[in-house]
C-alpha cells in the first residue's frame, strides 16, 4: 500500500475509484481539485494497493464550513475507497496519512464531516475509532448549521461536522 499526491495524470484513476463507488461528481471536478491543489487550497491523495489505484481523498485547507474556516481547521474530505478495496484498512490510512500532513504544517486540529443514513454507516464507526467526536454546533445541510425544528431531507448533504485534536 502506497499513498502519493494525485497528479494531472492520475485524473483517469480518480475517476474510476469514484466511478467503482457509483459517486457522481460534477464535470471537471478532478481537474478543479488539482487546480487548487497547485494554488495550496486542497492536497489530493490517491491510495494504491496491489499497485492498482483503490482510493483517494482531500486535505481542503479552505473548507467551505464557515466554523472551520474561521479557526484554521483544515478538512478531510471525499474520502472514497473503492468498493473491491474496503475492509482493508485503506480508508484509515488515508486519514492517519491527512492528519499526518496536517500535523507537519503546523495545524493542531483537523475536521472530518460524514453524512447521517445508513450509507455512510462504516464511516461514522471508522472516524469515532480514530478519534473524531461532533464540533458541538449540530446537524449540517451542506455546510450549513440546521436551525431547531427546520427540515432537511436525509441525503449526502446532512451531515455531522467533527474534529480531532492533533
């Protein structure tokens, strides 16, 4: 198992990691990610095992999480591991590898989000076992605190913000 950051050549292999886990992205969602990784907005990292790319996810300096933005914490995000490659400890050592270069670059926090359905059942358990507990401002809707009794549907958007100290 290897972790490297993402290059223009590897676009193909994001896509069909993303593609494997029936992800739908925006067109040009790869490109923009690289783009602003070369402007140091976001670092993308791809994850390879038995030298096939399995994974991948980004360290966003410049989350769009207004709480995290305002104190410098930095936010793993698009964590994605490729169905054929779960349960293998990938999408762990992608995240010990983010929070490693978060740590190297001064941060002593770090944010992770993870959406509330089923679907995202195994990284709930995945990030409480690293560490990761709720920033204590509730659900999110894309990004945005919900407000006491306002209604969100249950889909990728809703989300619990958390953190880890460093």
């Amino acid at each position: 198992m290897r972790i490297e950051q993402a290059r223009q050549n590897t676009i193909t292999d994001l896509e069909e990691i993303a593609g494997a886990g029936a992800l739908a992205h925006e067109e040009g969602y790869f490109e923009k990610c690289l783009q602003e990784q070369k402007e140091g907005k976001r670092l993308v990292f791809v994850i390879y095992a038995d030298d096939a790319p399995a994974g991948y996810c980004i360290l966003n300096f410049q989350p769009l999480y207004q709480p995290f933005r305002t104190l410098d914490i930095p936010a793993i995000q698009d964590l994605n591991v490729a169905p054929d490659y779960r349960r293998r400890g990938l999408a762990r050592a992608l995240v010990q590898h983010c929070e490693d270069v978060a740590r190297d670059a001064g941060f002593t926090t770090v944010g992770i989000s993870v959406g509330l359905h089923s679907g995202f059942g195994a990284a709930q358990r995945l990030y409480i076992k690293l560490g990761y507990i709720p920033d204590g401002a509730g659900v999110t809707y894309d990004r945005v605190p919900v407000g006491r009794m306002e209604m969100r549907p249950v889909d990728d958007n809703l989300c619990l913000m958390l953190t880890k100290k460093l």
